[in-house]
C-alpha cells in the first residue's frame, strides 16, 4: 500500500546536521578562525558587507564561514539579520575627497596632485601561482612611505575648474531607499546607484562590459579609482553638531566619458560613478560604466535598444539574493501544477489524435 | 525566541504591511506596492506570504500551513516551524481548525468560512508579465484596463490547441475590474476563489500584496463558446476515493504503474477517517 511521504521534519533536521558536518570538513584540519576570515579573505569580506549593505567585518567573516564559502549565500545571511536592525538615522554624506587613500591612481593623467598611488593590488602581478605559499604564506614587510597629510583633491575637480566637465547639480534632498520604499520607475539616480551598489559584481560586471563592446558604447576614462577610508559623521539632535561614530573603507570610482554635446549643452565630458564598500575596484568600475549608460535620457543621447541603458532591465535583475532565490525556487515542489500541465496535454494530444483518426476514416471512404 | 519581535517582523514593518493589505482589500485584485523585506528565507519560498502572515498573526491564531496542499511537504513545515518558533502560535493541520492558512499552490477542499484568511505564497504577481515584461507598461495596462492582450493570448491557444492552454495560474477578474493572477493554483481551484474567507496574496520579491474581501466576484476570463472548466485527473483518489478532490498522480514502480491521490492531505486523511475507503486504501485506524 501506498503511504504518504511523511517525516519532512525530521528529513530537514538531518539535512542540517549533515550541513554542518560537511561545512565543517575534516576535523583533522584545524577549524577556521573568523579573524583568519576576516584578515585572509579580506576581498571575499568586502563583497559580502558590499551586495549585503553592511558594514562590518566581522559578521561578512562569519556569514562566509557559515555559507562554506558560497559568497551568494554569505551576502544572504548578511541581509536577512541587517533588515531586522533598527535605523536610527542616516549620516552625513561621507567626504571621499577627505578620504586617506591606500590606493589612488588615474588613468586621465600622467600625473596630478596627490600623485598615483600604486597600493596594494593585483594590477601588476604575474598570475603564475605561487608555489611556495602552499607551504608558508609568510611574507616580508612592505616598505612604508610617509602618509599624506593634506587631503588628495579629486581629479575630476580639475576638469571642473575649466568648466570641461559637467557639473553634479547639488541637492539636499534625502535620496531614497530601496529597503524602505517599494522600487518604482523611473527611479532617479540615487537609487540606482544604490541599487547598483548593491547588486551582484558579476551581473554588473556583464552590464558594464557589454557597453565597452558596443551595446551603447560611451568609452570612459577612469578618471580616478580611489580606496580608502573615510571617517562617518552622523549629526546627534540632542548635542546639535554632527561627531564621527566610525570609519569605513570605500571604493570609489569616478569616470570621464566622451559627449558631443547637445542642443542645449555644449561639447564637455560627462561622468559615470561608482562608490562601493571596501576594496571592490572591478565593482566599482563596472558599477560606474553601468551609471553612464543609464544616464542617456537626462543627457539627451539615442536609446539604442542596449540592456545596460535600460533601467527597469538593470534595475529588476541586478540583485543576486533575488535572482537566486527565484531561480532555485524551481526546485520545490511544483507537482501540482506539473499535474495540472500533465491532464492538458494528455487531453490536448488524445484531441490531436481524435481529430486525426476522423480525417483518415472520411479520407478512406472518399 | 526573545531575539525577534512577534512574528519575526518589527512593529513598523508590520503596520506598512496592514496598511498595504487593507488597501488591496479596499481595491480588490489591484497590486499594491509594499516594501518587502528580506527574510530568513530565499525569495521564492514565500517570503511574501510570511511577511503578510507575520502581519496578519495574533498571538490567539492557529495557523495551518500547507504546499501542494499537503501539511508534511518540506517548505511548509519549515514556515510552520518558522511561526512556531518566532510566534509561539498554535498549528493545526486541520483546516477547519485554523484561522489563518498560508498556501502554496492550493485552495483547500474543504469550504472556508468568514472567519478565516487565506495568505498565498505569489511568485509573479502581474498576470500580464510574460505578455509584457515591463512593470512601467502593464500598470499602465491595468490602469486602462487594457486586457485585450490577455485575450488575444487566450484566443491564440484556442486557435493554435483547439483549447485554452492555461492549467494553472489561469488569469480571473475580479468584481470586473481588474485582471488578476490567483497565484499557481490549478485552474480547478479558480472556482473557490469565491469564498467566505479573506484571500490575501503576498510577493515578496516582486514587492506586491494583493486581496479578495469574502464574497469578491472572481471570474475566471474565458469564451462564451469556449468556456472556462474546471478539470482534474478523472479518477476518484485510490485512498479516500474522493470523486470531487485535485489528485496528485504517483508512480509506483518501475513498469509506470501509477496511483492517484488526493493533494489535499487533511481532506483525504479527515474522509478516510469518516470511513471512505479507495480503492488502494485501508481503513484508518
């Protein structure tokens, strides 16, 4: 006889038990530590507090071990406890022009003041792996250069001061908030750029890589990418001046893109931008590229059909916890409606065949 | 679980969430724009039915919980067990017993009465998505009332099959106004959309909240010459032998055999309890 299966329950305990087991892995290798996370896998750390719109650390180390690794899974777990935290206001905008830069480098200039910062990257390596990590990953210390004292000026500022570039307008007014308020289109820049931010690296990636190839080309320049860290103000009603309450290090990346100009606008360059937490330079490049191309409207250039110039596209699809979450939900139970799809097209084929077996019966009488 | 609020969700977000439940009530069958939150589970497990059922809950409801309207499929007794712990509500699996019923994918059998809601779990809240793919467009379309597409697209099955193709998630009116997906449900259970209970319907990802009020009209979109049926496998259930209930369709072994059971699980379970018999059953103890 037949009987229903039962037990879910027990089934998802054991699922989890082995879950962690294997998250776990052998217990002859010792387990991981968060700090080892967290000063080890410093970039993995960086993507999950960016797509998770967290800043901190600690939490992006434990998400990543939890997740064993799944970075989808570890920005997840990141968002789902940060909706639950209480806002207790917004912070002063952070002053990237303030910022105290590991890296900064531009690709418009030889040279400018600040100069070009090499900091610690990847750019220059030859990607032949290193053998001998395997072994010891102990390293000499890195020379140190004396820090600047004074602030490193954003090179687009120069372009501004000869009115070659277009001006940010400025505005007080409070962005929105894609957590708070349902998305609507249009959904103005602000948003988008939170959004972007936010999205998943690769998708953007993608988005951004497809306008280099011609899917609404605007060749950038980077102007300048910059990472570093910024102190945070929040303004306190009860003490009415604003304090800083912390620091967090950003990615910032700010490009110059060609334009002709328009009826109204003279011949000047224009700017995409990307700012994302911690060191994400590929994000933030894309993210700014991505930027670019969605300005099209308010800059008065042809929609030529291109995925990157459509918002709603971008928009709709850029968030991976989204994304992933509807694509794996295909792998629930569905039997219900597959029955309903099985009773159709039994009936639609017997129909088929019906209407066949009528037309020959009449064909051989004729 | 003294970490979480009542039901998981914050007070705050618990009163965004009425709010947009009593507008969708107030214009039924139109989406009205939440701002959904993200939840201890993926979207597309029915974060949009927890949030409406985390805003619906009182601590004196019994909740029942069911997918492929069965009380014991993996995702409904981790939304049960989710409500157990972060609510402390009582559970039932007995529908009759329940105040309020979160759903995947089925109407219950048994007739609903006024005091009680129903909460679907919706994935694409808007019927016309795969007609037009832009939000921007089909608001626009709803605003105008502009179904002719939709019809088109029926007419086009009729033509193409000789019958409209839909078999769940087949589109409704609603008090002839607005078009309205009832969720992947079988078109079987689009007649009990018309029902005493309040029908709530939560897309979390999609950030939308949608309701029925008890007694809505709800007309399934058709063709006078080719009019809507309600079908389902044509076998009585080999437990309870069942003429009237949506049947599941099992395969026994490796020669195809197959054996057709209710998808109703307390239906099924609460008539062979009453004595009826399948024609594969036995008496229940």
């Amino acid at each position: 006889m037949y009987v229903a299966v039962k037990g879910g329950e027990r089934a998802i305990e054991n699922a989890h038990a082995w879950l962690a087991e294997e998250r776990r892995g052998s217990k002859e290798v010792s387990e991981l530590s968060l700090a080892q996370i967290r000063e080890q896998l410093s970039l993995a750390v960086n993507r999950v507090m960016a797509e998770g719109s967290l800043y901190d650390p600690d939490l992006a180390a434990l998400a990543i071990k939890q997740s064993r690794g799944d970075l989808i899974e570890a920005i997840f777990l990141i968002r789902a406890y940060r909706t639950t935290l209480p806002r207790f206001g917004c912070s002063k905008p952070v002053e990237t022009g303030k910022m105290a830069c590991d890296r900064r480098i531009s690709a418009t200039f030889k040279d400018a003041p600040g100069g070009q910062v090499l900091g610690p990257t990847f750019d220059y390596t030859h990607r032949l792996l290193d053998f001998k990590l395997a072994a010891d990953g102990e390293v000499p210390e890195a020379a140190v250069a004396e820090p600047r004292r004074e602030a490193t000026p954003h090179i687009t500022e120069f372009l501004q001061g000869e009115d070659i570039i277009e001006r940010e307008p400025f505005s007080d007014a409070e962005p929105g908030d894609l957590t708070r308020e349902p998305m609507s289109f249009p959904a103005g820049r602000a948003v988008r750029l939170q959004s972007l931010a936010r999205g998943d690296e690769g998708f953007i990636l993608g988005m951004a890589y497809s306008t280099q190839r011609g899917y609404a080309r605007n060749h950038a320049f980077v102007g300048e990418l910059r990472i570093g860290c910024v102190p945070v103000e929040m303004e306190i009603p009860e003490l009415g001046f604003a304090i800083e309450i912390g620091e967090v290090e950003l990615t910032e990346c700010e490009t110059v893109n060609q334009f002709k100009g328009s009826k109204t606008v003279p011949p000047q360059f224009t700017r995409g931008y990307g700012l994302v937490f911690g060191q994400s330079e590929r994000k933030s490049i894309a993210m700014a590229l991505v930027d670019r191309a969605l300005r099209w409207e308010e800059l008065g250039e042809d929609n030529v059909g291109a995925a990157a110039q459509d918002e709603e596209f971008v928009l709709s699809h850029a968030d991976n916890i989204q994304a992933t979450g509807f694509l794996e939900h295909i792998k629930l139970p569905h039997y219900v409606d597959f029955q309903s799809e099985l009773e159709l097209v039994r009936k639609l084929r017997r129909e088929a065949e019906e209407l066949a077996q009528t037309l020959a019966a009449r064909e051989a009488a004729e | 679980m003294s970490d979480y609020n009542f039901a998981y969700l914050d007070e705050q977000t618990k009163r965004m969430i009425r709010r947009a439940i009593l507008k969708g009530l107030a214009v039924p069958g139109y989406q009205v724009p939440f701002a959904s939150r993200e939840m201890p589970m993926p979207y597309g497990w029915g974060t949009g039915g927890v949030q409406v059922s985390a805003a619906t809950l009182t601590p004196d409801d019994t909740l029942k919980v069911i997918d492929q309207g069965a009380d014991d499929t993996t995702n409904a007794v981790s939304i049960r067990k989710f409500f157990e712990k972060t609510a402390g509500v009582s559970t039932t699996e007995v529908t009759e017993k329940a105040s309020v019923i979160q759903t995947r994918h089925r109407i219950p059998e048994a007739a609903l009465s006024e005091d009680q809601i129903l909460v679907y779990q919706v994935p694409i809240p808007e019927p016309l998505r795969f007609l037009e793919p832009r939000e921007t467009e089909t608001r626009k379309m709803h605003a105008l009332q502009e179904y002719g597409l939709m019809h088109v697209k029926l007419y086009e099955d009729i033509s193409q099959h000789g019958a409209i193709a839909t078999a769940y998630a087949y589109p409704v009116k609603v008090e002839g106004r607005y078009v309205m997906d009832p969720s992947p449900i079988p078109k079987f259970d689009n007649p009990k959309m018309e029902m005493a209970a309040i029908q709530l319907f939560g897309a979390g990802r999609e950030q939308r909240i949608y309701a029925l009020p008890p007694y809505t009209k709800v007309v399934s979109l058709d063709f006078e010459d080719y009019p809507f049926e309600a079908s389902k496998a044509d076998h009585p259930c080999d437990l309870c032998g069942a003429e009237d209930s949506y049947l599941d369709e099992v395969i026994l072994d490796d020669a195809g055999s197959r054996m057709f059971v209710c998808s109703d699980t307390d239906y099924c379970r609460s008539r062979r309890d009453a004595g009826h018999i399948g024609r594969m059953g036995e008496l229940a103890a």
